[in-house]
C-alpha cells in the first residue's frame, strides 16, 4: 500500500509542471507581462517590487485582486506613478488568484 501511494505521488509530481513556471505562464497568457517584468519597471512597475512593497500586508491579496480586476491609480491616486493600472475583467478570479499568490512570493 506504501509502495502504491509513494509511486502515484512521484507520478503526479512529475506530470505536474512546478507551480512557479505554470503561475508565470498564467501570467504571461493573461497579459500581465505586458507591463511587468521580472526585475526591472516597464510601462508599470517590477513584479519583484510589487512583492516587496506588499511583503508585509496581510490584506495584499485583497487589495491587488480588487486593483488589478477593476483598475486602479493614475496621476492622483497612483502608488507607482502616472500610468493607471487598467481594468482585467478577462482573467477569472480563480486565475487572478493564482497570479498574485506567486506574484507576492517574487522577493
């Protein structure tokens, strides 16, 4: 029984791809790195600095679900600057979830 369960874990962790590289393939197939990359500001700000700016808030998730669903910042209420975040009504919850767990574990 041991030997059954040991052979269909190692069987689902080897036909699971890694969590990091399917939440960065989500990412890219939702548009977010469009305007975030990795390491370095582009037309919003880096994913490794959205980490840590929210690194110790525990409504982070929250907070980023509801801007990066319906939008957010601009001029006068930006945290990163000019550039609004745009709304993101095509990518599901479920998804957007998804992203923003691995996108607060890029410090």
């Amino acid at each position: 029984m041991n030997r059954l369960f040991f052979l269909c874990a190692l069987g689902l962790a080897i036909a699971t791809p890694p969590l990091y590289a399917s939440s960065q393939k989500l990412a890219e197939k939702s548009g977010c790195m469009g305007c975030h990359l990795m390491n370095r500001k582009t037309v919003g700000p880096a994913i490794k600095n959205i980490a840590h700016k929210y690194a110790h808030q525990k409504d982070a998730n929250a907070k980023l679900f509801d801007k990066v669903k319906n939008g957010g910042g601009g001029y006068r209420h930006g945290v990163w600057g000019q550039v609004p975040m745009p709304p993101n009504p095509q990518v599901s919850d479920e998804d957007l979830k998804t992203i923003l767990t691995w996108m607060l574990k890029q410090k």
